[in-house]
C-alpha cells in the first residue's frame, strides 16, 4: 500500500470504505504524492456517470478533514489500476 497518514488511512477505512461498500462497489487507494490522493472506484461505481458528484460532495469533503490540502484524482472502472491496494473497513 502507498504511503499515507494514519489520519488518511482512518477515514479510507472507517468511512469512504464502508459507504462504498454498502452501495456494492470497492474503494482502491492507488497512490499518494504530496497532497495528490489516486482513488479508484470499482463495483457497481465503474463507469457511473455520478460518481463525480460523489467525489465533490463526499470524498474530496472527506479527504480533506486528514488531509487539508489533498487534490482528489479519481479514476473507475472494472480494471484495479497496477499497484492499487483495496480498502477496507476494519
């Protein structure tokens, strides 16, 4: 897994992880550099035409309690970018 904050990793895991989960998709954190954090969407968010209204008003909001300055990049679909690391809750 990528480097991250354990502030970072806490709201991955024990928010955005579960709010995913229980919309039948799969949250991958596919890289962190500097105050860039790489999500991918899988499941039933691949392709979805609202995931950019999830990402503005959910994820970014979100991300930005651990991180401040954090700048989201969002990718989906079925294929996990190489290296991504599944995020789930504990």
């Amino acid at each position: 897994m990528p480097e991250a904050s354990e502030e970072l990793l806490q709201v991955l895991k024990d928010v955005l992880a579960p709010m995913v989960t229980a919309d039948s998709g799969e949250l991958y954190l596919v890289g962190l550099k500097g105050n860039i954090v790489a999500l991918h969407l899988r499941g039933r968010f691949s392709g979805c035409p609202g995931n950019t209204l999830v990402a503005r008003r959910i994820i970014e909001p979100l991300l930005l309690t651990a991180l401040p300055h954090a700048e989201l990049e969002l990718t989906s679909g079925y294929l996990v970018p190489e290296g991504a690391s599944l995020i789930t809750s504990e």
